[in-house]
C-alpha cells in the first residue's frame, strides 16, 4: 500500500517516551507506505516553543495528531483513511 501521507516526529535526543514514538511511528509508516521524518526541538526555536510541554509530538501532514504517546491504530487509521 503507497500513501502521499507524511508524519513528523517532534522530539529531542535522550527522550524515551520518543523512542517508543519512533518504533511505533516507523512500524506504521512501514505498514501504510507513509514517508516520515524526525525533526530534534532543541534545534528549532519555534517547535520548542510550540511543543515543548507535549514531546513527543506527532505531525500528519503538518497537523497534529498525538502527543506524549502514539497510539498505533489511531496512527494508521490517520493515514489509511
């Protein structure tokens, strides 16, 4: 299955509630054929301070989907429906 789907990943290094939110975002981009991308808060001012209190944050074509924890079925109805 092939989507013109994009997720951004908002986090920053040494987060684990990121890491879950990587493995689980990578999974369900895998599965639906959605290209994703990680961008680090503490590289861009303006993601920090619209984010910051909520990392990880999940973007679905620039929109916000989740944050804190992704949940994989919400994800991949997002992006198959």
């Amino acid at each position: 299955m092939e989507t013109d789907r994009t997720v951004t990943l908002i986090g920053k290094p040494g987060c684990h509630l990121c890491d879950v939110a990587r493995d689980v975002v990578a999974r369900i981009c895998a599965e639906t054929g959605a290209a994703w991308e990680e961008l680090d808060i503490n590289q861009d001012a303006e993601l920090y301070r619209k984010y910051w209190e909520q990392i990880p944050v999940v973007l679905v074509d620039g929109a916000q989907h989740d944050f804190w924890r992704v949940d994989p079925q919400r994800l991949r109805a997002a992006l198959t429906g």
